[in-house]
C-alpha cells in the first residue's frame, strides 16, 4: 500500500510539473505597456516618467525606458519635456 502512495504522489508531481511549463508567457502589465506606449499618445512629449523611470524619445527613434528598481512605485505618467508639433 505505502509503495502504491509513494507511485501515485510521483505521478502527480510529475504531472503538475509538466502542466506548469505549458503555461503562456505573462502579458506585459497595463501599467508597464503604458509608459512604453505614453510617446505614441502623446506625439509632442520627448521626455515622460513615472516617478520610477524615465523614457526618452530621440528624434526620429524609438523610445527607450530603463527597467524599474524593485521597491519603486509607479505613479501617473507625466510629460517633463516636449519638442516639436504633434505629427
């Protein structure tokens, strides 16, 4: 009896070790896809943050944001420095 439990518990741990890795990746979170996306929206912002990170938007480039630090909380998206019309 104790060698059938013993098979039994091994199966299942087997079998919830492969369902694990059959997941989907994560999504990005909405609050991280929006200060990617923060310089689509807002054609004549250069420069946003967040309170945590600071993206940049060269001209005639794509925008690039730093990775955010581990005890940094997010605010609401604002624009610290605008150029140019809106295209």
């Amino acid at each position: 009896m104790r060698i059938a439990a013993t098979i039994l518990a091994l199966a299942l741990l087997l079998l919830l070790g492969a369902s694990a890795q059959q997941l989907p990746p994560p999504e990005i979170a909405a609050s991280e896809a929006s200060i990617h996306g923060y310089g689509d929206r807002d054609t004549t912002c250069a420069e946003w943050t967040d309170g945590c990170r600071t993206c940049v938007k060269p001209d005639g480039g794509d925008p690039t944001c730093p990775n955010i630090g581990p005890a940094c909380q997010p605010k609401a998206i604002t624009c610290s420095r605008r150029t140019g019309a809106a295209k």
